[in-house]
C-alpha cells in the first residue's frame, strides 16, 4: 500500500510488506480503516435509521482464520561493516526510521559520513498477510510483498512455520501464488473466492491479516465503493472498504459474510501511514482469473487488442455525434502488427462493447480484454462517423517483458504534488495556485511553477503560472501524466514534444520543446 506515497502529500499505497525504507514504508502497507457509530434517540423522538451490524463477528473470524497466514520475506543485501546500530525487532514502526538514519550515515556504523568500508551481506526482512486457497497448500498474497525475495516462509495462525516456494507472480495486479507442503500431522484450511460481483456498498465485510507484524488481527467494516481507479497500474478495479487495514496486512483476505474472499487487500490512502478508514483490496473477480493462470502456467496470458485509447469526454462525444453521450474508449493510435489493424479498427473509432460487455469509459476496456482468453475471436462493436460498425477480432497475446518490480507498485500522486520535466517544476492545480496567479476556473491543466533559466522551456518563453493543457496533443490533468506522457514519447524515438499552454486568462499557444 502507499500511505503517502509516490508524491509526498500523496496518500494512496501499498499494502505492505513490512517496509524497508522510509520511503517505501509510506508507499506500502496496507489499510481501511472501520468505525460503527451507535446512537440512542429519546423514546419521544422519531427514531432515525442507522446502519446496524452483526451482534458479533466473532463466529465468522474462527471460521476463517485459520486459512490466514503471515508472510515472511527475505532478501539478502550488501551492507558496510561496523559499529552496528540500535537493533529494533523487524516490522515495527520505528524500524525504516532507524535504517533511514543510519544509511544517511553512510552505514549501520563505522566509516563516517561517506559510507566507505568493507561489505559484508545481511539480510532486509518484511512481513505480509496471505491465505490458503488450496489444501494441498497453495497460499495468495500480494506481489509487493515477496518482490525479490530468496527466502520466503509462510506462518500459520498457531505459529507453525512452513518454507515456501514462488509460483507465480503478477506485479500488473500485485499478485502472487506460494506453494507450502502441507504438515505431516494436519490439513491445511482452505477459504473459496465469493464473488465481489455481488457485493455493494453497505455490505459488510472483515479483514485478517498481520499488522505491524502482529499477527492474527481481525477488523471489521463495510465496503465502501466498488471500482475504485486509483491509478497504481492499468488494470485498477478496487473495492473500497473502511475496515482497518495497516501496514502488514498486504495480502490478506476480505471475507463477506459468508466467510467467503471477495478481496485481496493491496493499497490504502493515508497521509500518516496508518489506516484512516480508506483502504483499497483487489476484487476476487479481478484476481481469480490471474490466480488461476499463475497456478496453471507460472506467468499470466492477457488478451492483446493492439490498440492505443483515450477517455471520451463530453465535447468529444458532441464532436463524434456519439449517441447516448459520453462513453466507450477512443482509438488514438493503432499497432501496425496488432490483432485490431487486422480486423479494419481504425483511428477515431469509438469502442462501445467488446465481447457483448459494454465499455463504459476508457478504463473498463484494457481490463476487459485482458481477461479475455489469448486466440479467442470476439465482436468488437465501434461507434464510426455516426454509425455503429461490428468487427470480428482475434485476440493476440500482450507480451510484457518487463520483470516484476521489486519495491510497492507506487500509489498515485494528489493532483498538488510536483514533479520536473523540461526544466519546468509542475503542479496539479489547486485553489492556491490559481489565487497566486490569477487563473481562472475555466482553465484546466498542470501548473508550471518554475522554469529552469537554462532550459529550452525557458528559451520557449514558458512562464511561471502558465497551465499545460496538452501533451503531445493529449490533456493532462496531473504531473504524472506529463511525465508519464514525455516518457512515452521518449520511447518511441520522439526528439520533441508539442506542449499546448495556456495562459492566466486561457488563451493558448503551441509550444514545441526539445526532449534530449
């Protein structure tokens, strides 16, 4: 999870392992956070309706916690010999502020502020949650939590340590499958999937897992919302639940009522680091299709469309005579080599349904298409100059070699937070800056609030309080998506890249700037 995160004001991240860094202990651990109000009303006075919860839980929580386990994860590092440092037991809050302390030192001891001095290997420790989903002893947990570990063990509820083995791992949706053997003298308890299709919110629901390495703690709450876009990867489709989650607890079980697992807790927004009631977990019908893929193949087999999208706002949809307004995914770019070039989409076509499943904005498709069989020919319905066209296609496979990231999939940054790009210091808009530089509220983009004197934005003219409205001729609402977007760029050879700026009063211009 990121408590805080990507961007320093930031709150969403990771549920965590048990963070190694400061900085990664803001972006991992896991949270919701629950609180049930009880009010009593004079007899005389109408009685208002208020949410009621089960007399107790605690039914429920035995049925199910012998399947939780905790997640212990280690990685051998390098680290300079010396005069060691105060010891504190792993997983506990003061642990990343010591290890901070000591790095910036040059070191858990010895050779002063430069760090020099002999290496000597030592082991970083984290501690997660997970749960057993087969008896033959396969446990789920989150991917950021094991990252690149070489020594894994899972512990379950009474204290039994079992060594555990990887057997797959999905960093797209933070997900990753162990395989213990089970003990000689015992049946491990497994927990089914529920299906999260069914939950809505006000339906109430427990977490297990192992807080600051605490180990078998239950919380209780509600699901707050579904679908959930937290921008931490590209499939993002989370439930939202205020029972209290906290570092640890990364890849633990959100059980319904039924003591069935409709979510896999990953994320949390918080700016102190602890639950403050909005957590985030990853829906079983999301999951269970990873998960199984990862137990059969060792790896996941997306569906591949070969299509690049933007979101279709309403302007959009008046210019593209789209009826029924604003919706579906529009194709800004298409792969030469794609399964889509093939079938005749083209650029400007607006995907309404695929596979018979509506899309409703931009983000439902990328998650549609991925779950949907590699080779499997689908209907493709496309909104094209005023009338709806069906393309047959055959899915390809999406190819990604990119390895699994070791630290936390990075939560998203508040529209205030800033970032560099082109000697510019960037910042979402906030009320703030649009008093400080006269803007008004009918522009709309990322704020410039610096130019590096030296740069070619400055050569350019680009000013301090100028809003960038466009990037490579698509909006940008956030510094993560400028940079997101020049990077993009970047990487398809581009030597430079067409800002749309726009001044205090919303006047625009073209600015062309240079990205070596």
């Amino acid at each position: 999870m990121h408590p805080v995160a990507s961007a320093p004001e930031a709150p969403f991240g990771r549920a965590p392992a048990q963070p190694r860094s400061r900085a990664r202990a803001l972006m991992a651990s896991i949270l919701i956070g629950a609180s049930v109000s009880v009010s009593v009303a004079a007899a005389a006075l109408p009685v208002p309706a208020f949410a009621k919860g089960p007399a107790s839980l605690a039914d429920l929580a035995e049925q199910v916690t012998d399947a939780v386990v905790n997640i212990s994860a280690s990685t051998t590092v390098e680290a300079r010999a010396g005069r060691a440092g105060p010891q504190v037991p792993p997983g506990t809050p003061f642990e990343d502020l010591f290890e901070e302390f000591f790095n910036r030192r040059g070191g858990r001891g010895g050779g002063g502020g430069d760090g020099d001095g002999p290496r000597q290997q030592r082991k970083s420790n984290s501690l997660g949650s997970g749960f057993i989903i087969d008896s033959a002893g396969l446990v789920v947990t989150n991917n950021h939590v094991i990252g690149d570990a070489n020594d894994i063990q899972v512990i379950l509820h009474d204290g039994t340590k079992l060594k555990a083995e990887i057997v797959g791992k999905d960093s797209k949706i933070d997900l990753a499958v162990l395989r213990v053997k089970p003990p000689a003298d015992r049946t491990l308890k497994a927990v089914p999937f529920g299906d999260s299709d069914k939950m809505r919110p006000g339906d109430w629901v427990i977490a297990i897992g192992n807080p600051f390495g605490l180990g078998g703690s239950v919380s209780a709450g509600i699901v707050s919302a579904r679908g959930r876009n937290i921008e931490s990867g590209p499939y993002d489709n989370y439930i939202q639940t205020d029972a209290a989650i906290n570092k640890g607890n990364s890849g633990g079980p959100l059980f319904n009522m039924d003591g069935e697992v409709i979510g896999i807790n990953t994320a949390i927004l918080s700016p102190t680091g602890g639950s403050v009631g909005i957590g985030f977990a990853v829906p079983s019908g999301t999951a269970k299709p990873v998960i199984d893929q990862l137990r059969d193949f060792g790896e996941v087999r997306r569906g591949w469309l070969g299509v690049r999208i933007q979101n279709v706002d309403d302007t959009t949809a008046e210019a593209l005579n789209l009826k029924g307004g604003a919706r579906g995914a529009l194709v800004a770019g298409v792969d030469e080599k794609g399964p889509a070039k093939t079938a005749g989409i083209e650029v400007g076509d607006v995907i309404l349904k695929f596979n018979g499943a509506p899309v409703k904005a931009s983000g439902d498709l990328p998650r549609i298409v991925a779950s949907t069989p590699v080779g499997q020919k689908v209907d493709v319905v496309v909104m094209r100059k005023g009338e709806e066209v069906t393309k047959p296609v055959t899915l390809g496979r999406l190819e990604d070699g990119d390895k699994p990231q070791l630290a936390n999939l990075r939560q998203p940054e508040p529209e205030s937070a800033t970032r560099q790009a082109l000697g510019l210091n960037l910042s979402g808009m906030t009320d703030e800056l649009r008093k400080k530089y006269s803007i008004k509220d009918t522009v709309k983009g990322v704020v410039v609030t610096r130019v590096d004197p030296n740069s070619t934005a400055a050569d350019k003219r680009i000013q301090p309080g100028e809003v960038i409205v466009e990037v490579g001729q698509e909006s940008v609402s956030t510094p993560a998506e400028v940079t997101k977007r020049i990077d993009a760029l970047k990487k398809d050879g581009r030597k430079s890249v067409l800002l749309l700026v726009a001044g205090a009063t919303g006047d625009v211009r073209f600015v062309a700037v240079g990205l070596d």
